[in-house]
C-alpha cells in the first residue's frame, strides 16, 4: 500500500500512460482497486531469471520503477528498459525519519517535478461492495467502529496487550457497534476480546478477503488497529485510523493520511526497530507496547470522533 503513490504520481505525470503491476498475484485484490493502475502481471518466485526476464520483455516497458530494492530484482530488470528508476530504502539509523511512502516516491524523483505530498495511498471502493457488507453486519444506528487487535504471527512485539483490547472494547460498546478485523492468525486474540463482550460486537476475524476488508473499512466511522497492514488498507479508503506504536518508528511506517492519528511509546522503546523485544517473551506483546494506556486511546478516539 505504501508503494502505491508511486503509480498516482506517475499517472499525475503521464496521464496517457498505461501501468502494469508485476507483483504477487496475493496482491492482486488490493491493487485491483487502485484506480492509477491499469494491469496487474503475476510474479513467480519460482520462475527461473530467464522467465522472468522474458515476461517483463515482452511488456515492452518504456520505464521500469524497481520498488523491490533487491540485488534480485536488478538482475532481473537491468537493461530491459532505457529508463530504470530503483528504490533505495532509507538506512535505520538515518535522520530526520523519512516516511516509507515518501521514501518510495524518491525512486521517481528523476522526473523533475516538485515532490507532491498530497499523494497518499488510495482504494476506491464499489457501492455495490460496501452494500453486501453492510447486509452482514448487526443492524445499528451508532457509531461503527473497527478493531483491528493482531499484528500476525511474525512480529508479536507489535502487538498491544489483549486486555488492554478488552477493556478498551468495553468502554466502547456502550456507544458504539465493534467490528473485529484480522487475518488467521488473529483468530486468538479476537476470540478472547468477543469472549468478554456481549453485544454490539461482529466479529470477523479470518473471514472476509482483501476487498471486503477494504469495503469494511470504508463503511466505519473510525478504526483502531495495531501497527499492521490493515491499518493502510483503512487510511487508504478514506477512514480515519488511530494506530499503536512502540517498537517502531511511527513516522517512517504508520498509517499515512493527510491527517494521521499515532498513538506511540517509541520514545521509551529500548528495543526499537528490532525484530524481537529482549525484554519479553517472544510470543507476546513488547514491554513498551504496555506503556500506551486505555484511556490514551479513549482520548484519542473522542477527539477523532468529535
């Protein structure tokens, strides 16, 4: 989600231009509904370097934006085109912060035209979409609120603690309709927030594709979420999204809007940008996720709903 300006801001430049997407076909649902983006092509990883290169060859690209940064992704597109752009990622320790969005349209920046920060990610989402999702939820006519409480199996330092969850969900269902957002691998910690709620609560975790994510999101009034990816799909349809940090830099990876709503404990964090806390067990939340209190999020929430 974050790469996609790059397409806005290539469509801004070159209105005629036609824009092929050579990624994951698990890509596809989300990408389908960026309205720069004209085709999608399948990458295969297990296609050997020659495949690969004869694939993109046969586009005919006039211009290839590298967004990989890869030494795997050079090889594969080096001399297909007489214009190549690549992506080179901001070193961690590098300062002032650069937003990944931002950091991915410096791959472009050759193009000689004022950077444009207005350019954010973008779904557009069909009516008829929005409609089919709105038959499956409970009726109500409060506020919709959506939680999005994992952060998926690899990197469970992100997360905030599940009983901080459930009592934030306690606090918000005496004013508002919950709906629980995740993949598979949220299943738990959504099971355990719905287990403590009765009422005003759909819990959809592990049911609902890319796209129905996306139309869910754009139904609600707000979304919580931990620092994930659904968190981009929601700012992306245009619902405003408050988002936890602790172990990393919400300035470089958080939801990116116009205007964003970071919750963050990252200036305590004494295991920033790593992979895994060392203060904690490996399978829970980072120490410093703990120090974001419920009642900051609650404040958070007020005001963005005021």
């Amino acid at each position: 989600m974050l790469a996609t300006p790059v397409s806005k801001r290539l469509k801004k430049r070159f209105p005629q231009a036609h824009i092929t997407y050579f990624t994951h076909g698990s890509l596809f649902p989300l990408l389908r509904l960026c309205p720069s983006i004209d085709n999608l092509v399948e990458y295969h990883k297990s296609s050997s370097l020659f495949e690969t290169r004869a694939l993109l060859h046969s586009l005919k690209p006039d211009l290839i934006v590298d967004l990989s940064g890869s030494s795997r992704s050079f090889i594969q597109t080096c001399f297909l085109s007489k214009k190549i752009f690549r992506y080179q990622k901001q070193p961690a320790k590098q300062k002032p912060i650069r937003h990944a969005a931002l950091n991915y349209l410096d791959s472009i920046a050759a193009l000689e035209q004022p950077e444009d920060y207005t350019l954010f990610p973008t779904l557009s989402i069909s009516e008829s979409e929005k409609q089919k999702l709105q038959a499956g939820l409970t009726p109500g006519n409060k506020a919709l609120l959506a939680l999005v409480p994992g952060v998926g199996a690899f990197r469970p330092h992100r997360a905030w603690p599940v009983e901080n969850w459930i009592t934030l969900s306690q606090q918000l269902k005496q004013s508002s309709n919950l709906v629980l957002v995740g993949g598979n691998d949220d299943s738990e910690i959504c099971r355990q927030i719905e287990n403590n709620l009765e009422g005003n609560l759909d819990n959809l975790c592990g049911k609902l594709s890319l796209e129905e994510t996306a139309a869910l999101f754009s139904l609600c009034t707000a979304t919580i979420s931990g620092d994930t990816g659904p968190a981009h799909i929601s700012v992306a349809v245009g619902t405003p999204t408050i988002t936890l940090h602790g172990p990393t830099y919400a300035e470089r990876s958080g939801a990116y809007s116009t205007d964003p709503n970071w919750l963050e404990a990252t200036a305590n964090c004494q295991c920033l940008d790593l992979k895994r806390c060392r203060l904690t067990a490996e399978a829970g939340p980072g120490r410093c996720m703990s120090q974001i209190s419920v009642l900051s999020v609650l404040a958070k929430i007020e005001k963005l709903l005021q």
